[in-house]
C-alpha cells in the first residue's frame, strides 16, 4: 500500500528537521459522509499523503468512526504498551472497572522502521457495575488517567464507542501501511502529520488525541497551554502525555460534560474579539461575555486550526487571527476538510462547493444517521 502513495511526493527532498523549520507545518485531514455511508481507509491516507511535507517524520495518526459496528456498545480501549509487563499492569487496572469481553493484537504490517514498534492492543470492555455511584464516562475518564500515569510505557490511543485511533512515530502515509487503514471503513476519518516544534516526537505523543467520544488533531502552537493545563487541573484532569494538544482533548471533554453544545465549545476556544463583542445585541453579548469571564482558562490562545471528531460529526476551527490554514470541500453527501486545497482534490477532484474556513467560526457538521451500512 505504502508504494500507492509514494507517487504523490519526492523522498529524494525529503524536509528534515533541523534543515528547514516550516512554520505552519502539521497536516491535519478530515472527512465525514453525511448519509452514514461508510469511506474505507485509503480515502483519509491519500489526503495525508499529498501534504507529505507538512511533517517530519516525528508522529502521524488516523481516527475513524463506525468501524467496529459488532462492538458497537462496548468501549473500545486503543492502547500502546511498551512491554508485555506495561500490558499486564494495565490490564489489571482495566478489570478494576470493566469486563472485557474481547481482546486482540491491533492488526499491523510490522517491517521497516515499525519492524519493532511498541505493542498495540484493542480491547472492547464493558462496566462491571451499572448502579455504581460514579457515573460511566467519569469511570472511562479515570481509567485512561491512571493508564496515561504509566507514560510513555503506556497510553490510551482512545476509548470510545465504535471509534479508533491509530497512531504513532513515523509520517502520516507510514502510519496508515503500519495499521493498515486502508483495511477499515468509517464513515468519517481524521487524520494528523506532525511537525512538533515544542515537544517530543513520541508514540503517545502523536495525534489524534482521544477522550469519550471525541478526537482531535491540531496544526499550530498553543501559547496558553499553562493556563489550560492550570484550569483542567482545578477540576481533576490530570495531563501526562507532554503535548499540548491533550488540553484540547480534555477541555472538550470538560464542556462537553457541562452540557455544552459544539457552538458553544468553539465560542470558548475562539470568542469573539472584545470590539466585536461590544456590537451585539442581547442576549447574545450577555451569553458570551460570561463565557469569557467564567471559562477565560479555556480560551485557546496562539496559532490554530483544529478537526474535532464526535460520534456523528465533525468540527472544523481556526484560532481568531486565521493564522493556520484550514480548506473545506464538499460533494454531494462528503465533506472534506484538509490544511490545503491539494489534499482536498487529491481524493474529489471536482468539489462543488470550496473555501476557507474565516477564523473563529467553527464549521460543525453531522451525519443524518448514525447507523452506516454502506460503503462508499
């Protein structure tokens, strides 16, 4: 499969880090067929593929949404161990609140440089006690911290329902023959090539990052990661993957918990600027100015854009400044969402709408059924 994509670049001109900086660099991808109709794997990796030098080699990962359908009501834990040790310890701590009720070796093309890449293990569990006090998604928030503690000997890649994430060291193409993606069938995808800047270039350190039902990948540096971080702790997160895109995943998680449309969600990441803001009219000036006020920790600050992907939909944001770029595309019932036009047309090559998403407006699009039986 790897060779199917290596005619969209020139390794012969390879970026390398430390020849040259790209400074807008990370690719991120995402795609979502509205009518439910499943898009196998090789769709998310050829849009990958074509921003090949948007990345560096140091992390590239895939999340995807509908692909285990006989699982669908169980939790579906993506895990990287390092050892057969790491992998016996958190066993011991999925059982604690689980039952599993099936467990396998992530499918893997192990050769070249994966040849000996980490373990990589999927287990679908179920809660042992539903009249427990403590409710199921804080139960999912907590196994993943404690496992997340064992980093980087042991991460949750995700844990959500009918969803999976799949990531690690390498470029976004190399990752896609390493999982074989091109094997699953979703009907929507995100994908992530990394260009890390600021923190290292680790399996648990790849995007997307996961929590529940949601993923996401980002493009760009997150200057208010201490702030971030200062809030979620106050509330009992617990960070431990050393990047700063998990404060995303974890922040929606928060306001998703609080009962948060996803309008609202980007309103906090991206408010509107305070001149802005002094032109509404009520109640809408009144909703937002509380939001600053009362979630000011949240507020993303720094260059971004960002694909979120939740059970049934995408969300598409740019920070306020537009300083990432971020594309859509649509055709028929597929949205395309991508850092560059190219990657876009790579796999639709006549769109009948395009454009650029206007910084701080998020894009939020859901399928019409959550049910997809079809492929596409």
């Amino acid at each position: 499969m790897f060779s199917e994509y290596r005619e969209f670049y020139d390794y012969d001109n390879d970026i390398c880090e430390g020849k040259v900086r790209i400074p807008s660099g990370c690719a991120i991808a995402g795609l979502i067929n509205r009518e439910s109709k499943k898009v196998k794997g090789d769709t998310i990796a050829k849009m990958m593929a074509v921003m090949h030098e948007r990345s560096n080699g140091l992390g590239g990962g895939f999340a995807a949404y509908g692909i285990y359908p006989e699982h669908n009501t169980d939790y579906a834990f993506h895990l990287l161990f390092m050892d057969d040790q790491s992998k016996k310890e958190v066993e011991a701590i999925l059982v604690k609140g689980f039952r599993i009720e099936d467990q396998q070796e992530i499918p893997v093309r192990r050769v070249g440089a994966h040849r000996n890449a980490p373990l990589v293990w999927r287990y679908f569990c179920s809660p042992l006690d539903k009249e427990r006090e403590i409710t199921e998604e804080d139960l999912l928030l907590k196994t993943t911290m404690r496992i997340n503690r064992m980093a980087p000997r042991a991460s949750v890649m995700s844990c959500g329902k009918n969803l999976g994430v799949f990531k690690g060291v390498g470029y976004p193409e190399e990752i896609a023959e390493f999982y074989r993606i091109d094997e699953y069938q979703g009907y929507s995808w995100i994908g992530h090539g990394r260009f890390p800047t600021n923190t290292p270039g680790w399996w648990g350190g790849a995007h997307p990052f996961s929590l529940g039902e949601t993923a996401v990948v980002h493009n760009g540096e997150l200057s208010s990661y201490g702030a971030n971080k200062s809030f979620l702790e106050n509330y009992g997160y617990e960070l431990s993957l050393r990047t700063d895109t998990e404060v995303l995943a974890y922040a929606i998680h928060y306001l998703r918990s609080q009962g948060f449309s996803w309008d609202l969600v980007s309103k906090v990441f991206a408010p509107p600027h305070w001149v802005e803001h002094e032109r509404m009219e009520e109640p809408e000036r009144e909703l937002y100015g509380a939001l600053r006020r009362v979630y000011a920790g949240l507020l993303m600050n720094g260059p971004f854009s960002i694909i979120v992907a939740f059970s049934g939909g995408l969300m598409a944001l740019n920070d306020r400044l537009k300083l990432r770029p971020l594309v859509a595309g649509e055709a028929g019932a597929n949205l395309f969402l991508a850092s560059e036009e190219a990657a876009i047309r790579r796999v639709c090559p006549q769109p009948e709408n395009l454009w650029s998403l206007k910084g701080g407006e998020a894009l939020i699009s859901r399928v019409e059924e959550e049910s997809a039986c079809h492929v596409a």
